[in-house]
C-alpha cells in the first residue's frame, strides 16, 4: 500500500512537472517568435492571438489566451476527464502568464524592430514551430491533449463518438489560418507563416510521439540459430529471440531469430547474416523501444 502511495505521489509530481515545463516551452515560441511578428499559431491560441492584434495589443494577450482556453478546459474537467482538465488549465496559465514575466524582465523577442531585417519573419516561424512544437510534444505524449483544440475534439468526441478527433483539429486549426489571411489585411505572408508555424510543429510532435529510442527489427529465417544468434549478441550486443518455423514451400522445420538494432548497427548485421548460407532475412524500422535495450 505505501508503495502504491509513493508511486502515484510519483506520477502526479511528474504530471505537473510536465505541465509546467511544456507551458513554459511554449511561452518562449510564443514571446520570442510569434507575438510580436504578426501571425497566428493554429487551433484556440490562433484566435486569442488574432483578437490581440484586432484590439491593437490594448489587452494582455495572457489574458486573452486564459479567456479563450480555460472555460473548454473547465468544461474537459466536467464531462471528459478531471484530472485531464486540470493539468490543462495549470499548462495553459504557465504558458499564458510567463510570457508577461518575460515581458517583465525585458526579454527582447525577436522580430523585425529588433533586429531590423525583412526577412526575420521567416526564422520567427521556423523556430516558434520548432519550439512549440517541443512543448506540444511534451503534453500530448503525457496527457494526450496539448490545448484548447485538442480539448474541443475530445469534448466533441464525447457526444459523438463516431467523430474522428485528428479529422476535427485538422479543421480548427485550417479555419484559424482562413481567418487570419482576412484579419491581417489579406496579405499572405501570415498566411504563409501560419501554414508554416503549424506544419513545423506537427513534424516536431510526431517525431517526439513516434519515438526517439528506434531501432530496427530483423527477422531472420536460418538453419544455424545457435551459431547465428551467439554471434549476434556478442557482437551486436542485444538480446535474440528463437522462433521455430516450418517453410511451406519444403515442409521442413527451420528457426526465425528475432532481434532488434540501432540504425548505426544495420551494415554489421548484413555482414553477419551473409556468413551463413541459405539464411534469409527481412528488416522494418521499430519507431519505440520499450524495456532493456542496451547500446
């Protein structure tokens, strides 16, 4: 019993851990990159950002982005899951708030009355996609969810559950970018630095979520297994697993070895596999590895 205590002590320090430093990734995109050189994240912040410049900055943008998210995050805490809503509403205030700290402390963002070129606007959202992309990694593999988009299609997800939740962010996020091309004087470039914005973070998000720790799996059919597999781990250093198999095509009885690479290990182990006649192997890329992995 005390050990389950201390584990979910555990598992709540990290949650908030997590929550905390995903907001506070973001909020650097954000500051640094994105506010201050006239385009829009995608989803709920697009809008809080696009209402900030509609107002002319009079109000805080921490409070705007408070106003939009948290009632949908409130509402996830109510009908979707509590303690889901509540990591999202400390993430999004952590997020929202540092950036007055930032301002505060007089960080200079970076932008193009900073530092006097046309052409900033384009690293501004290579890079604010890039971090915030981190940030957005950090709580979706986590919590599933990273902000008010996400919230929406998981809201919308418990009524109708037949609905595709990817499918109803892709949507939100699309009609923000249709909105700014109108709010920012019809001009592309925010456009164009939207599109970009979103499609740089979503590559950041899905290389975090498919796994850094990858490898890849070989399966390989032989006559030699004891041979094979002894060499393999001492000079591979990982694990082998035998399968026992039998080629329809001779009906005869033959063993499948089962082992798992680094990417940098794949020329060493088609050395190998050539030592040994009649040894037939085919390889997939494996994008997370769980458990004892060494090497």
């Amino acid at each position: 019993m005390e050990q389950e205590t201390k584990a979910k002590i555990r598992q709540t320090a990290l949650d908030l851990c997590t929550a905390v430093i995903a907001g506070l990734i973001v909020a650097l995109a954000y500051y640094f990159f994105q506010n201050s050189n006239g385009f829009a994240p995608g989803g709920v912040g697009g809008l809080a950002t696009i209402t900030y410049y509609l107002l002319e900055y009079k109000v805080s943008w921490a409070i705007l982005m408070v106003a939009f998210n948290i009632p949908i995050f409130i509402l996830v805490s109510i009908f979707v899951n509590k303690k889901l809503g509540l990591y999202l509403i400390l993430y999004m205030s952590v997020q929202s708030f540092s950036t007055e700290l930032f301002a505060l402390l007089n960080w200079k963002p970076y932008c193009l009355e900073n530092n006097g070129q046309d052409f900033e606007i384009v690293f501004a959202c290579i890079a604010a996609g890039l971090v915030s992309g981190v940030g957005f990694s950090f709580m979706l593999r986590r919590f599933g969810a990273s902000g008010g988009t996400y919230a929406i299609s998981a809201l919308i997800k418990k009524v109708k559950p037949e609905k595709n939740i990817a499918y109803l962010s892709f949507w939100l996020d699309a009609s923000v970018v249709a909105i700014a091309f109108f709010v920012y004087g019809m001009r592309i470039t925010p456009v164009v630095c939207t599109l970009l914005n979103l499609f740089l973070a979503n590559i950041v998000v899905d290389y975090f979520l498919s796994g850094m720790k990858n490898g890849y799996k070989f399966e390989i059919v032989t006559e030699n297994p004891e041979e094979l597999a002894a060499e393999l781990m001492e000079r591979l250093g990982h694990g082998v697993t035998e399968i026992r198999a039998q080629g329809m095509y001779s009906h005869t009885e033959k063993f499948m070895i089962v082992c798992i690479i680094r990417k940098r290990q794949v020329g060493e182990m088609m050395k190998i596999i050539k030592k040994y006649p009649g040894t037939f192997a085919s390889f997939a890329k494996v994008n997370e590895v769980f458990g004892r992995f060494k090497q």
